[in-house]
C-alpha cells in the first residue's frame, strides 16, 4: 500500500527555537514509521529587526533544508509559490504548525487554493503575545482547520469550547535527549566559575515577559535568605531590553548571585549548562507546554514551576519538581525553598522522571498522529 504522503508545514532548522526542534525530530519519527513526509520549511519567519538572528550561521546548517525553503511568514507573496510547490508535490494530507495567530492567513489561504485538508499541530491555541487581530485570526483557525494535534489536555480543553465540531487528538510534548557531548558537574561548574558546593538554578530558552524571568529575580533575595550561595544562572536570547534587566539586578542587589549568558544557546553550550545546574526553574506567566521542561527531564533535573497553562501536569510534587502555588514572586521564592530544604536525590529525580515519561516517546507520538492523520485524510 501506498504510504500516506504527509506535507508537514513548520520551521525547521536552521531556523532557531524549540518549534523548528519538535518539528525536525517529529518528522524524523513519522518518517521511521514508514510516513512519506514532504517539509515545507519557513526561510524567515518575521523581519531580520524583530526576529534577531533567529536563523543558524550557515556553517552550522549541516541539516537537510526543505523542499520549500523559499516561504516567509511575513511576505505574502512568497505564500503563492509555496502553495504552488505544495499542489505540485499533491500530498494526502497537510501538517500545520501553529503557534501563532500570523500563521493564520497562510493557512487559510492553502486550504481555499489546493483544497487539501489540513490538521493543524497546536502548539499555542492563544498566542503568548496578545494582538487587537485575535478574535479574527481565531476565525481564520475555524475556517482552515480539519484537525487538530494539541500537547497537552490545557490546549485541548480551550479547543474545544471554542470549536467543538473539530476532530481533535490530545498528546503530549515528548522528552528531549541531551545533545551535546557529555559534562560531568565538576567540569561545567569549573567552566562556567560556579562553586562545586553552590545550589545552581537554571532559566533557560528564550527571554520573553510571559516567561517570568522578572518575577524570579523577584524572587531571588528571599531565596538567598535561604542559602546565600545559591547562584542563577540565565542563558538564553533576550527579546526584551538586556538593560532592563540588568538595572533589575542591580536594583535588587542580586548581582553576585546572578550569572546573565544572553545569546543563543547551541547544543553543546546547552548540556555545559544543564549538567552544572541543580535543577531548571519555569518561573512563567502563561505556558501551554514547554520544551524546555522537556529537555531538563532529558538531561535527568528536576524543575520547579509555576502553576501556569499545562506546566503542573508534567510535575510529580517532590519527586519529578515542584508547583508554586501561584505566579508570584513570593510563590516562586517558596517553590524554591522547598526544593532547597528537600535536597532532591537526583538518582530517585532521574527514576521519578523514566516512570512519569515512559509513554512520552516520539514514537508513540508519530504513531498517534499518523493514524490521527490517516483517519483525516480518509475523511473518517
């Protein structure tokens, strides 16, 4: 039997971010499950000023690049010759990621002109940013949606009071495998000037107001009235002011506890930072999910979060992490407390962690969409 030619629609590398990951590693599975999966990459995704370098140096781009590399979100002309391209190539079904409201006339726009279905992958039904176009672009969502693929049941739940009639399948965010070679603790810490015997907290990913990181600076001089020699390490890409923040810390007086590495993070960079850290701290505002949960579960840490979107449901209290009991400062400064009182063994972290994730694979998660997929493109 023919296999199901599937148009998969995302970023991918070398465009940066946690989105052109998933993508690259879900297709990978839908491709070791015998799925004939077409990418359709985005070139650029906003304009060079507001996307900041969110493509990998070309040296680094040793990935396969798409077949439709030419697509940018933000020049509505290059949607035509992707749509051409995909008609061209006349897939049984298309693959949308969705994380943004942006997207939406795209979308809409290949639904109306191939006629293909299309189910989208969500990541965010709402986006993280709020804009005045919204309400229309959640119209548009209704219009060009003949499925969805959510990752956590929080998403699901918003789906389906706003669209009820839409075929939906709830699934997860799978675990991230460390890349990288390996550090041991002692190594990173020396790397990175942290004290072998300092507590370290880790934010990691990019620096955006939902992600909270104000709040947990916030948060840090109650912290370090519970071990003065705890240390907070950020890494990640700024999106907002570096300035701000640093005049933050100045403010608080926090500056010798706290480490800034404000650039994108490359693989090998990334486990130097999570093999010197204790455990990875989500101090965020708003969350659907987060692969930056995932890849500390990965790396074997556990994580302390805030009870934002569907974060809670990805954390065993005191075994896997800890829940604040609220998005405050003061509930972070306490979620943080008790895991410093509690002094986490990680071998029981790393246990908790392969019981909680057993079924969170890639696998079953190509498995699940592809015959979510195969059912939409039948019209079942």
């Amino acid at each position: 039997m023919k296999p199901l030619r599937i148009a998969f629609i995302t970023p991918f590398f070398p465009l940066k971010g946690g989105i052109a990951r998933f993508s690259g590693l879900l297709r990978d599975a839908l491709l070791q499950r015998g799925y004939d999966v077409v990418s359709i990459s985005f070139k650029a995704l906003y304009p060079e000023f507001l996307s900041k370098g969110a493509v990998v140096a070309p040296h680094a781009a040793d990935a396969v690049i798409s077949e439709a590399c030419r697509l940018v979100l933000y020049n509505p002309f290059s949607w035509f010759g992707a749509i051409r391209s995909i008609r061209v190539l006349k897939p049984d079904i298309l693959l949308a990621a969705y994380w943004t409201g942006l997207l939406a006339p795209f979308y809409y726009l290949l639904r109306r002109l191939t006629g293909i279905r299309i189910v989208v992958l969500l990541h965010n039904f709402s986006s993280h940013e709020s804009f005045f176009f919204d309400s229309f672009m959640r119209w548009l969502l209704r219009a060009f949606a003949d499925g969805f693929v959510t990752l956590s049941k929080a998403v699901s739940e918003q789906v389906s009071l706003a669209m009820p009639h839409i075929p939906m399948l709830t699934l997860f965010h799978p675990l991230y495998e460390p890349e990288g070679g390996a550090c041991s603790m002692l190594d990173a810490r020396g790397e990175l000037h942290l004290a072998e015997e300092s507590p370290v907290l880790l934010f990691f990913g990019y620096v955006r107001r939902y992600k909270g990181l104000d709040m947990l600076l916030h948060a840090m001089p109650e912290i370090l009235k519970k071990n003065p020699a705890l240390r907070l390490v950020v890494a990640g890409q700024f999106f907002q002011s570096q300035d701000t923040y640093k005049e933050m810390i100045s403010q608080l007086g926090i500056g010798g506890s706290v480490d800034l590495y404000p650039e994108y993070v490359s693989p090998e960079r990334t486990a130097l930072f999570f093999a010197a850290a204790d455990a990875v701290v989500l101090p965020y505002r708003s969350a659907t999910q987060s692969g930056v949960l995932q890849l500390a579960y990965g790396h074997g840490l556990p994580v302390i979060v805030t009870p934002a979107g569907a974060l809670p449901e990805m954390v065993r209290q005191g075994e896997t992490g800890f829940i604040a009991r609220d998005c405050s400062s003061e509930g972070i400064a306490e979620a943080v407390g008790e895991f410093l009182e509690c002094r986490m063994d990680l071998t029981g972290v790393r246990s908790a962690i392969e019981v909680l994730c057993k079924d969170f694979s890639w696998d079953f998660f190509a498995a699940a969409t592809g015959a979510f997929l195969e059912a939409q493109a039948s019209g079942r």
